[in-house]
C-alpha cells in the first residue's frame, strides 16, 4: 500500500495520523470514519483479492488454496 500513490492520496489523513501515533505494525480503521470514495476505492482494491491458505498433509505436502474475499461482509456498500 505504501508505494501506490492513488491510495496515499485518498488516505492521507489515516495514515498520517496512524503514523504519528504508532505502537504498532497493525492499524484498525473503523469503516465508519471514511468516506463514500474512500469505501469505494478499498471495495475495488480488495474485489479481486483473496486469502491464501498454506495446507499441510499426513505425506507432507503442501498445498494451497485462494479463497476470495467477500466484499459485502468486510466493507458496507456505499450510495
């Protein structure tokens, strides 16, 4: 997130102020506190993403899976 310019824009305020204050590397952002744009743009930005899990079997393979995140359960829908 650091090195994308667009969100550095739109969340400028968040992340001044998360670094001004920081004791840690995790960051809570209630939705509630952003805008409109700002729900939209992370909606879009997290949309076509998905959580990668590491499986270990009995014979020591090891495989993953991607399950996508769903967007209505992590972020409101916005007018």
């Amino acid at each position: 997130m650091e090195k994308k310019e667009e969100f550095q824009k739109i969340f400028k305020n968040i992340i001044d102020e998360k670094s001004s204050s920081m004791t840690s590397s995790i960051w809570k952002v209630s939705s509630s506190i952003l805008s409109n744009y700002q729900i939209k743009y992370l909606r879009r930005m997290i949309s076509n993403d998905s959580i990668r899990i590491k499986l270990y079997s009995e014979e020591k393979d090891v495989h993953y899976i991607n399950i996508p995140i769903d967007v209505d359960k992590v972020l409101p829908e916005t007018n």
